[in-house]
C-alpha cells in the first residue's frame, strides 16, 4: 500500500511539472517611437507593378514650368510610344496637363 501511495505521488508530481509551459510567446518588438511605420521596404511584386504603371509614368513627367507659370507633360509623344505609352493615354496625359492649366490660369488671376 505504501509503494502504490508513493507510485501514485511520483505520477502525480511528474505530470505536474511536466505540463509547465516552458516556450515563450514570440511577440515582435515594436519599431522605436522615431522610426516611420509607412517606409517598409516594397516587396519585388510592388516596385514591379510601381516601374510599369504606364498612367503613373505619365503623371511623373508633368512638370511645372516656373518661367511660363503652367504645367508641361515633359516626354514627347514618340518617347512616350518608345516605353510602351499609348498614343491614346498620351493624349489623356495632354488633356490632364491642359486642364491643370485651366484651373491655374483661374487661380492666377
């Protein structure tokens, strides 16, 4: 009767100590208070689709022209065909930078 109170205790024991929860939860360090959140670095799918967006293209050549006081689409129609622009979003780009123009010339005067 003792050896099966003493089997029973080391049983009892060795379960106990054996369902302890011994790993961590991985929890990720938050960036520092300083640090931008929004400037993670793109994954290759992004910069690929960011490098081929023919109408995003297209809006980073209107430049403003401080000398004339109007905007300008920087990139003549045959290099714009040469990247792969069509003539038709070419001149979607053409109408775009006349209607900045529009709305600058109004609020010029």
């Amino acid at each position: 009767m003792k050896t099966r109170t003493i089997i029973i205790s080391l049983t009892a024991l060795l379960c106990a100590v054996s369902c302890k929860e011994e790993t961590e939860l991985q929890v990720p360090n938050p960036p520092p208070p300083h640090t931008n959140v929004k400037s993670a670095e793109l994954d290759d799918e992004a910069v690929y689709r960011f490098q081929t967006d023919k109408n995003q293209m297209l809006n980073s050549m209107i430049r403003y022209d401080y000398t004339k006081k109007k905007y300008v689409l920087d990139i003549s129609e045959q290099d714009a065909r040469s990247i792969g622009i069509t003539t038709q979003m070419y001149k979607d780009a053409i109408k775009r930078v006349e209607e900045m123009n529009k709305v600058n010339f109004e609020r010029l005067q």
